[in-house]
C-alpha cells in the first residue's frame, strides 16, 4: 500500500484575493510561492469553468495552503455540517512561538481565540482568514507513540458502537 508522505496543498476560494494574500504574507507570515491562470479550462468532467487564479503561500515544512479566485460573483453557502469541526490546523514549535503567534494575529486585526488545552497534548489558538478559513493554530507538546494509537482505536471502536446502539 502506498501512503503519501505529505501534504502537499489543500485550497479554498477566497472571494477578497488581497485581504486573503495580505492574512496569509503579512499575518501568518507564509510566503507566496507559485500561482497558476487559467482563462480556459473545464473541469475533469469536462464542464466549462470561470476563470480563475490559483496562489500557493508556503508554510516552513514546505506544505502550502491555495486559494482560488475565481471570475464571478459568489455567495458563501453553507453546506449544513458544524462549523468548528471544518478547519485547518497549522503546527509552531512552542507554547512561547504559539503566544508569539497569538500576538502576532492581533497585531494585524484578526481577532483570536483560545488559548485551549486538547488534553495536554495540543494547545491551540484559533481565528478565521478573510476568507472563512477556520484556522488552529497549535503546538503539540509531544510526539503521538503507540500507547495514543491503542487508545485511539478502543475510542473509534467504542464510538462506532454508541452509534449503532444509538447511544450518541
């Protein structure tokens, strides 16, 4: 079984390309790193698309989050699913470099919440880019071992099983 080493990108679309690329450059500091347009495409459906720009803002592992800005007028639709479970989490080396983020956000406007402890493990601050990009910011204060993977699987196990006996 192959298993990708990495995420490469994952990508949105932003509907305000300077506010997006100013959060991404100035306050998370990433760096744009690639952009692609096309005025013609079609999907791999073979359905005609607008024209868009895609952008590449490079964090320090190398991995990129992308947006589109795409021709058209656009309404954010919600699509029914829980807003705080959908969200984008981007890993520092430290409590120190994560209040050091924190502040860092503020400094440019964006308003930040938390600090939260997920269980000793994670310690997080989150926000939103202009875009609606829910963003954690957090440092995990220890490597997952083996131990972590047991206890994950008797949870998943467990869950499964609640649901099915409609317990949750």
């Amino acid at each position: 079984m192959v298993t990708p080493i990495a995420m490469n990108h994952i990508a949105y679309q932003t509907t305000d390309l300077a506010a997006t690329h100013a959060f991404w450059t100035e306050a998370v500091g990433a760096k744009l790193v690639g952009a692609v347009r096309q005025d013609r495409a079609t999907t791999s459906s073979g359905e005609a698309m607008n024209p868009f720009l895609h952008v590449f803002y490079e964090l320090k592992s190398g991995e990129c989050i992308a947006f589109f800005d795409v021709a058209g007028e656009y309404e954010a639709k919600d699509d029914g699913l829980e807003w705080w479970a959908k969200h984008v989490a981007l890993s520092v080396s430290s409590d120190e470099e994560l209040e050091e983020m924190a502040q860092q956000l503020k400094n440019h406007g964006v308003q930040v919440r938390g600090t939260v402890d997920h269980d000793g493990v994670w310690h997080s601050i989150y926000c939103f880019d202009p875009s609606g990009v829910h963003l954690e910011i957090t440092h995990q204060t220890r490597p997952l071992n083996e131990k972590d993977a047991d206890e994950a699987q008797l949870l998943y196990d467990a869950w499964l099983a609640d649901r099915a006996a409609g317990r949750v």
